[in-house]
C-alpha cells in the first residue's frame, strides 16, 4: 500500500511588513519611564491605588505649613523646621512612600511576567533599571524638594521685602536642591534593590521597612553600647543617618548638641560629615550595582 502524500493548506491572512517609523531605544526608556511614575501615584487606576502615595504627599507637607503660619504670625523669629533639618523630620514618610510605591514598580512586571518580552525588544536590562529609578526617584520629588521649595517661598512671601529675602537667602536653593536630589536617588535605589528581589508586594514592602527600621535600630544600639569609635561608625549602618550627615554637610551644619534634636547621635558619633556623602554614594553605587544584577539574571 502506498503512502498518501501529506496534505496542505496556504492560507494568505494579509500579513505585512511593518514599514512605519521605529521609535527605538530611547522612546521605550521613556514609555517606561512615565508609565511607572504614573503609576507610583496611582494615576490611571481606582482611586484606593492613590490613597497612599497622595496621602503620604499631604503629610510631607505637614512641618512646611506649620512653619508658614508661624512665619506669618512671628515673621519668623520662631524657627522650628529649617531647611537642613527638614529631612530629618519627614524620614519616616520618605521611608514608607519608597515601601509602598517600590513594590508597585518593579513587581508588577515580574508577577506579569513581562519582562521578557520587554528585554527581547529594544529596551536593555539596564535601561529597564535606570527608568525605573528615574521614575521613583521623580516621584520623590514631591516628599523631598516640593516641601523645602514651598517653605522657602513660604518665608519670603512673608517677609517685608520679597527680593530682599532672597538676595540674603538665595544661598540655600544650591544644597536645598543638591541634598533633595541626593536624598531621592538614594532611597529610592535602596528600596528598588530590595523590592526587586520579590514578585510578592507583601513581602518586597515588608522587606523594604524592615531594612530601615532595623538599622537604624542597630544604628542605635551600637552607638549606645559600643565606647569606642567603632559606636560611632556605626551610624553608618542606617540609611536615616547617613541622609542626615550628607544634608548637614551640604548646609555647612554642624550636628545639635541638644539631646532632644534629631542629630544629637551625628554629634555623639563625632565623625566628618563627608563621610556620610561618601557612605551614600557607596550605598547607591551597591543598590544599583545589586539592581542590574537582578535583571542581568533574566533570560530572553
């Protein structure tokens, strides 16, 4: 018995050659980009998903408000946020922001299973990590620079003479900035490195605060414990105090002797505050060093 020859369709389904403009490398960098500060406050989802990042907005806002009223009732002879301090008074929120919203932007992708198809295209590993941080750091603008901004204008709106407040004050918009930006990039590359390590939100935000909470408690307890200067060095364990060295550096402040202020332990440690800029600078090389190596991992 002969065998029958196999039998075939052709079907012609009108597929073509795309022949239109491609926008490449740079135009994924930025969807990616935008997409992912958006939604780091919920924009284009149900209005629960903006409850967090919005509130925790509102009260970064808080300390600057307050010391506006002061200053419009006092002309600010009563100081009770300065700008060097600022940081340190909104750490915690900064902190929680970056738990909440660092989940959000990298798992996503990974519970999507997205990330191949978005490496098989134009998009490289690394442009992936650096939009991302791009976006988280962006995003925490509004905790970090928008509060410092509207408390400086807040003060020279309050003042007699508007321009001559900010001939005399104009000096502290380089270090407002230079330390906002310093103190973004910062958190939000420690939190990307550590949310990046899980697909589950629950355990990437729990991740997220307990590095934080957990060093500066051992930042603490060490300093405490701990005669030596080796206590001292210890500060350098806690991201919360190294953000407050670097801001105190690039003010040209000195730590407060005050036991009740929130840089009686940078004052305790006696240590240079460059030091903390170089230690945050280390930081932030490690955490996107450990980023790119989560990404360098996954294969097309």
């Amino acid at each position: 018995m002969s065998e029958r020859p196999a039998a075939g369709n052709i079907y012609d389904l009108g597929y073509r050659r795309y022949e239109g403009i491609r926008l490449g490398r740079r135009h994924a960098v930025l969807t990616v980009y935008i997409h992912s500060l958006r939604a780091a406050f919920g924009l284009g989802r149900p209005a629960t998903a903006k409850i967090v990042p919005f509130g925790l907005a509102i009260l970064a806002l808080i300390p600057a408000t307050i010391q506006l009223g002061i200053a419009a009732v006092a002309s600010d002879v009563v100081e009770l946020y300065s700008h060097s301090g600022y940081y340190s008074y909104v750490q915690w929120i900064i902190a929680l922001f970056v738990a909440a919203v660092a989940p959000e932007l990298v798992g996503r992708d990974q519970r999507s299973r997205v990330l191949t198809l978005y490496f098989s295209r134009s998009l490289l590993r690394v442009d992936y990590a650096l939009a991302k941080v791009a976006a988280l750091t962006s995003a925490l603008f509004v905790l970090t620079l928008l509060p410092q901004l509207v408390l400086f204008a807040g003060r020279a709106f309050a003042q007699d003479s508007l321009t001559g407040y900010i001939r005399d004050n104009w000096k502290d918009l380089p270090p407002i900035l230079a330390s906002g930006l310093l103190i973004c990039l910062f958190f939000g590359a420690i939190a990307l490195a550590i949310a990046s390590q899980s697909k589950r939100r629950a355990f990437a935000t729990g991740g997220v605060l307990a590095y934080f909470a957990i060093s500066f408690a051992m930042a603490g307890i060490l300093l405490a414990t701990l005669d030596n200067d080796l206590g001292g060095w210890a500060l350098l364990l806690s991201p919360f105090h190294i953000a407050q060295g670097f801001t105190l550096w690039m003010f040209n402040t000195e730590p407060s002797r005050s036991e009740s202020s929130s840089t009686y332990d940078l004052y305790r440690a006696g240590i240079a505050l460059w030091v903390y800029g170089a230690a945050a600078g280390g930081y932030l090389f490690a955490a996107l060093g450990i980023l790119y190596r989560r990404y360098q991992g996954i294969a097309t």
